[in-house]
DNA sequence: GGCCCGGAGTCATCTGATGACTTTTCTCTG
DNA sequence: CAGAGAAAAGTCATCAGATGACTCCGGGCC
C-alpha cells in the first residue's frame, strides 16, 4: 500500500468511526503525519483526495474541517466531473431524471403544502415574465429543485440537481428555436404544477416524465455545441508525437 | 484561485475540451507544471483529486493516463464516500433504490432474451443451494446487478451498483434471523425473474419495489452495527491507541 | 468600551533530492 | 540473424526543509 493510500484510508476510518466526527475539525498536518507514518506531501495528497470527494473541507490559515456529510456534501462530487462524461452518457443521465423526476413529482403532489404550490407558481410566472434565456434556465432549475425538495427525499433532491446542471450545459433556450421550445417547456410546468396542487401523484408523475423526455428529445434534435470557457483555437495540435 | 485549483481546472479543461481524449497518457509532471505555471506539488494534489473522482489513472514508474470515462468511473467515486453517510442519509438511498430497481426491473422485462432469464434462474438456484451467507449476498448482488445491466443503461447500473455495496454493508443475512430473511429473499428473487421471463413490466417494477422495501423494513428492523474492515493490510499496527 | 496590531497556529507553496517502477534500447550470445 | 538479458532512460512516489499567506485570538492603545 503506497503512502498516500495509506494516509487516504487511515483518514476515511477516522471519519467512519467516528473518532472524526462531521464537522469536527481533524489534528493539524504534523501530528496527522507522525500517527499515519506519511511524509506531509503524502499527507495533503490524501487530504486532498478526500475533499474532492466532498468529506474534508480545508480551510487556509485555520485548520481542515471534516464536513457536514450530508448527501449533497458527497453527490456533489460528481457534478465536477459528470459533465466529463460523453454523450451517449448524458442521454442515459436522461433515462434516470425521467423515473426519479416523475418520482419526486409523485411524492411533491402527495406531501404538498398550499404554501409551497404558491411558491412553484409564482416561479412559473417569474419564468413567463423573463426573456432572458439564461435567467429562464435558473429559473427552470429552481423550479424542479423546488419539487425536489417538496418531495421531501434531501439525497434525491441533490442528486437531481447534480443530473440537471449537466443537462443545463447545453442550453437549448439560446437557440433560434429557444421561445418556441420555451413557450411548449412552460406549458409543461403548469400542468406539472396543477397535478402537484391537486396532490394528483398520477397526473404529476406523468407530467414530468413527459417533460423531461420532451427536453431529452429537444437535445437529442438540436445537439447545440457546448462552450464551458474561452474559445482556445486549437493551435496546439501536437497529434504527430514521436509515438 | 489557488495553485491546486489552477491546476486542477487546467487539467480538468483539457480533458473536457478533447485536448486530452479518453486513455490517453497525459504529458509527464514537469511539462504540467510549467505549463500551468504551478510547483511539482501542487500539480500531484490536483492529480490526486482527479484520480480520486475517477478521472484520471496514475501508474508508478509508466505515467498518468486519462480513465476510460466510462458512466462506472465517474459514479464508482462514490463508492469511497457514500458508506460514510450517516443513517438517515441510507435510509433516503432506499428510496432512490426502489424506484430505481423498479425501472430497471421494467426494463428488463421488456428487453430480455432467453439467454438472459436463464442466467437469472441459475443465479437464484446458486443463491438457494448456498449455506454461506457472504456467498449468498455476492450472489444477490450479481442478480440485481444481472438485472440492471439487462435493463441497458450502464449508467443507472452502475449507480444501483454503488447503493447497493452501501447497503450490503449491513450483513442482514447474517443476523439469527438470517435464513428466515433469506428464504423470503429468495421468494422474493422467485417472483422478479418470473416476471421478467414473462417480458410483465408492470409486474417486475412491482416485485423489484416489494424486494427493496423490504429489505429496507429489514434494515430498519434489526439494525445491525457496521464492521467495515474489509482491507486486511495493516501496515500501521500501531493503532492501539487509548480509543 | 472599542479599535488596532502583533503573535501563534495552521495551511499553501516551492525547491531539491532520492527511490521505485516501467518501458525502451542495446548488447551479447547462440 | 534471433532472442534473451542487461543497461539506460523516462516517469511517478516519497521525503525533507524553508518560506509565505491566512485566520484567529488576545493584549495594548486610544
């Protein structure tokens, strides 16, 4: 076992034992060092490892922190890398929002409050108000979290809003076709919507699975290029190695 | 941004730009560094957080190649973290797997070939005819997971995958009323593959949600502790300390 | 009492050196 | 010429030391 997988694991057992608890803050680097028997290179690797996985948070000038670990602390992980995934992994990300969107519209239109009905309307409203494409998709992704949380499952709830940012990516409102698309996405959320406050689990759960799978066909049509930074031309195409 | 972070985002960029494409043997250290403009260090920790996400592969001594970025590499990340959930968090994990073991169950009825529903049956005749209980929990997982890859999405397999060893670390089958649980289980089994064989989805969305829940009742019956030291290596046996 | 400042504690980063492992290349032998 | 073995190059793994940056707290000053 070589030494950063041994400071990695001897932390991870740390936090499942308890000995670390969530939130508690872990002994500073030197002591951690001497008790795993690790270098303090070897030692940040491992630290670091784990906070890319959402378990330690460290936190400059005073100490590391283990998280809240609550499950969006560690689904969120995956939001960094998912949209590394190819395509065909995205459309199957789409097979999944469908069944657990219609699922947590299910349960929303059973648990419901008048409150919170009044709170996905007046998001709908804010939605039709807007002709901004890029406000409209924020809203559209508080909306359905919205329904997430009403759903009453937290674990759920992040990992649909880790599924929808990659959806998010590619932003179909941007496209010539966008109010077209719009106008038939807020159709949509009214009827979703209405289910939910006629606590309809039936009617909602068939609302947003045909919603989701309307996007899902939207993409599949247009397929608009994805750009997550500045445009690099790609001058640098260094393909004839000496391999 | 820090200088983890800019090399982190760096690498993470050229991966999702295509610069470095699935497999492929990124540049060694010391062209990174300079490249990115960070220390040797600090580029292994933003390595380190890209291997530990399941993105990127270090081999001692050959180099750093980009993961094949496969649905199972990405989610398998969890794997790590998810066990470190408290117990409402499982709880909540539950949920999502009843929904997600019925879809799949769906599918697979609908899917099927012949071929597929006889290597069911023979899982179910080996899970039956064992004594073990570790056997007969390997067998379980391979049918659910035979089940969710004849459904014919790899990503929500391997997701089911990863929520299923979380749940697997409570041995139920272990307990005294092990082999009463397991004989349901196998009923259990019985039913779901049948009504896979006769291509009913309804019926094996049915059977899988039944088979969840009430491994969850189960669960939430007896409630047995957690012993996780499944890794045997204990290089560091200086643990005997006052906990 | 409130504000400012300095010191202790801690993480962040860089540099240099050494070891371990893999892959390739070359030489020697048959 | 072919093959096996050794040598060499390339790369990651680990350690040690030093310095900088940041946070937090407490004491001194107004």
């Amino acid at each position: 076992m070589s030494a950063v997988d041994k400071a990695f694991h001897g932390l991870r057992h740390m936090i499942a034992t308890g000995r670390l608890g969530a939130g508690q803050r872990i002994p500073p680097e030197g002591e951690l060092c001497e008790e795993l028997g690790v270098s303090r290179g070897s030692l940040r690797e491992a630290v670091r490892m784990l906070a890319a996985l959402g378990v330690i948070e460290p936190r400059h000038g005073s100490g590391t922190y283990v998280s809240p670990l609550r499950p969006e602390d560690v689904i969120g992980s995956l939001s960094l890398t998912l949209e590394l995934l190819p395509l065909t992994g995205l459309l199957e990300v789409y097979e999944i929002r469908r069944v657990l969107e219609a699922h947590v519209a299910a349960q929303a239109a059973a648990r419901c409050t008048p409150e919170e009905v009044g709170t996905l309307f007046a998001l709908i409203e804010a939605m039709e108000a807007t002709d901004d494409p890029t406000k409209a998709s924020e809203l559209d992704h508080r909306f359905h979290s919205e329904i997430a949380r009403i759903g009453g499952n937290p674990t759920l709830a992040s990992l649909l809003s880790v599924f929808r940012a990659r959806s998010r990516k590619y932003q179909v409102f941007t496209l010539p076709e966008g109010p077209e698309l719009r106008r038939k996405s807020d159709e949509d959320h009214r009827v979703l919507a209405t289910a939910i406050a006629d606590h309809d689990p039936v009617a909602a759960a068939g609302a947003a699975q045909a919603h989701v799978a309307q996007t899902e066909r939207w993409l599949r049509a247009f397929m608009p290029p994805v750009e997550e930074d500045s445009v690099e031309a790609d001058s640098v195409r260094e393909d004839g190695n000496a391999s």
